[in-house]
C-alpha cells in the first residue's frame, strides 16, 4: 500500500488495502528519518574514504582545496533550480530520483579507478557527482519534513533527525576507516549502492503531494530572491549566514589535513577525529529534540555559532591529540544545534510555496560557500600553521555571534 501525505496527515490511496486514519503522520515521518538517514550514511562514508585517501597520499593543501571545489561547487551550481524543482515537482521523487542516478555514476566510476588507472581526478569526479545529487536533495528533502508532520512537531522531528544522523556519522567512519585498512575500497563503493537501494524503497512507500500545482515563473530563481529580499530579517539572517560559514569553513574542511600534519599519519587517527565530532552531534541532536518547541530560535543560533568559534579556536592549541579531540567533540555539540535552529527558523518563518527556494539559497549560503572559502584557506595552509587559521577564524566566529544576535533581535 502507498500512503499520501498532506498538512501534516496520511491518508490512503485508493487501491491500497486498509486507510490509515487522519493523523497517522508517524509512518510518513518515520519513511522519511530511515531513508534520508541511509543516504547519509552511505554518502558519509564514501566522502570520508575519498577524503582520507586524498590527505594520506598527498598531505597537500592544494589537493584539499581541490577535493572541498569538488565536493560542494557543483552543489553551488545546481542548488537554485534544485529549489525551484522541490517547490514545483513531489519532493519525494526528487529525492529519489537524484539518489539513484549518483549512486549508479559513483559505482561506475569506482570500478574505472579501481580497474584501471588509480588517478586521483577519478576520486575528485566521485565527490563532484555526489555534490551534484547532495545539492538536488538537501532544499527538497529539508521543505518535505513540515510536509509530513504537523507544525507543533517539526522542532521535536528535526532534532530527531539531528540524532539519528549523528548515529549514522558515528558509524560511517569507523566502517570508512575499517574497509579502507582491511577489505579494499570497491566495498565503500558497494555499501553506497546498498543503502541508496534500501533508502530509495523506503520514501517511495509514501506519497507527497505537489505544493504548488500553478505554472511555474518565468524567472521563479530571481523570484526566490526577491522573497528574501522583503524580508529584513530574512535578508539579515542568510547574510549572516555567509559569514558565519565562510569562517567555519576551515575547521570543517582542513581538519583532516591538520591531524595528519600535527598528530601523525594514518586512517585511525582520522577515524578517531570523525567519531569525536559525531559523538558531540548525537548530544546537540538530543538537546534539539528535548524541545518541541524553541522560544527563541535567533538566540540558539548565536550560541551554537559561539560555542562553535570557541571550540574552534582551542582545537588550533598545540596540544595533546586527545584534548584536541575533546575540542573536536564541543565543536560537534554546537554545530547541529546551530543548523537545527536556523533549519526550523526557516520552516517557521517561510511561506511554504517558497521553501524550497529559500533552502536552496541557504544552502548556496552556508555549505555552498566553502568552495570559494578553500580558494583562499587551501593556499593559505601550505604557507602557515593551520592552528593559526584555526585561531583567528575561531574568534572571528564569536564576533560574529554576538553581531547576529543584535541585528536578528532588532528587526524583531
């Protein structure tokens, strides 16, 4: 039986069996956690085995810049129409769909690499793929949540998304670091396809109904930011938003380069540095999802920006590899709650029409940005210690904190 979903409700399709009544939506959210969850997983963990390989080979900055433009640039390109098409198609087939094309692309290019030649652009053609369907899904896959939930439970529902994914990048590096020591890389690449399958089964076992059936703009990207654009705060939260990531960027993209510079070569010192930030996730998961409802959404984001930029700035301290992963660990705390929060500020603040759209700008914003960020941190790493990057970016970010959190309050 198939289930369709809308405002909040499960309603059955005819032909299907037995109806499941109005207000049923735990089915449609519970299809939703399992196969967004999947595709996380198995996403992580080919990312993660590409990524470690490139560091281990070539302890380079410019190779890590090469790997973050391709790993996020073509997300940058593909994220303003993604959002017109999740406004426009049924997100869940979207979803689905880009899902399957990469998993395939990813598999068949795997088996180039491995079969014949081992060069490194083959592995930097992996993660652009990837990036491509990672920028289809994310606007789609983030407006289809308040699809499935009633609206007094999408705060609950994201920070249970938060923990279930923390649980998936707990384990993807220790199966990344264990398949890259002891089974070979072909099995990152079979894993990938298997849990793509099964995520894939999972949302086509509901259906989602169209949010808009109008026929779509003209010029419906410029539309999107034209939305923003009467709205100050909305303005003001994704210009922020720009900032904030631009200064993340380097503890998010050089930290791999960093402890295989500063603490020594090897996968398992890399896995360790993974599990570190996702055992600090799961915990900023869990404290997102003890609260239906958060009473002042602009004052967590400014807290997990700070908290995010003190962690940062200690982890550059020349210190012992495990207090570094302590650090490593607060930082993992404060990031989820500071994407939760700015996820569930837009859910609730933005016509649902619209959404779509304006998580793909966000996205653009916030993730999309490291690519050009790298064009100025990779170069910069080869030149002096990542620690200092690490440091001034760190405090940076603070400032940036308290910045946002005056403006965001006043424009109310």
């Amino acid at each position: 039986m198939k289930f369709a979903v809308k405002n909040g409700k499960i309603k059955g399709i005819e032909g299907g069996g037995d109806m499941i009544r109005p207000g049923k939506w735990q089915y449609g959210a519970a299809a939703y956690l399992f196969s967004a969850n999947l595709f996380v997983f198995g996403s992580s963990t080919v990312v993660f085995a590409v990524l470690w390989h490139i560091a281990l080979v070539t302890s380079s900055g410019a190779w890590m810049t090469y790997a973050s433009l391709a790993g996020a640039l073509p997300a940058l390109l593909v994220a303003p129409f993604a959002g017109v098409w999740a406004d426009r198609c049924r997100r869940n087939w979207l979803i689905m769909g880009s899902a399957s094309g990469v998993s395939a692309a990813t598999f068949a290019l795997a088996l180039v690499y491995l079969s014949h030649s081992h060069e490194l652009w083959l592995l930097l053609a992996i993660s652009a793929i990837r990036s491509v369907g990672n920028g289809l899904q994310t606007p789609a896959a983030n407006a289809l949540l308040p699809q499935l939930v009633p609206k007094d439970q999408v705060t609950r529902m994201n920070g249970l998304n938060q923990i279930v994914q923390s649980a998936m990048l707990l384990v993807s590096p220790l199966l990344a670091g264990y398949i890259l020591s002891d089974l070979g890389m072909i099995w990152i690449f079979i894993v990938d396809a298997g849990t793509a399958l099964l995520a894939v089964l999972s949302l086509a076992t509901i259906r989602v109904a169209k949010v808009s059936t109008a026929a779509p703009e003209r010029h419906a990207i410029v539309g999107g930011l034209r939305y923003v654009g009467r709205v100050p705060a909305l303005t003001a939260f994704l210009l922020f938003t720009v900032v904030a990531f631009i200064l993340i960027a380097p503890s998010s993209q050089l930290s791999t380069l960093y402890v295989n510079r500063t603490f020594g070569h090897g996968v398992w010192n890399l896995t360790f540095n993974e599990l570190a930030w996702t055992a600090g996730a799961s915990l900023g998961g869990f404290y997102i999802a003890l609260h239906q409802h958060l009473p002042d959404k602009i004052r967590v984001i400014a807290v997990g920006m700070a908290g995010s930029g003190l962690a940062f700035a200690a982890m550059g301290l020349h210190d012992p590899f495990w207090l570094y992963l302590f650090f490593m660990f607060v930082s993992g705390i404060f990031y989820p709650i500071l994407t939760a929060a700015q996820t569930i500020y837009i859910q609730e603040t933005v016509a649902p029409a619209m959404m779509g759209r304006v998580f793909s700008l966000w996205q653009i914003l916030s993730t999309g940005i490291y690519p050009i960020a790298m064009l100025g941190y990779g170069p910069l790493a080869d030149q002096i210690p990542i620690s200092e990057v690490f440091i001034v970016t760190g405090l940076l970010l603070v400032a940036t904190a308290w910045g946002f959190d005056v403006r965001l309050h006043r424009l109310g």
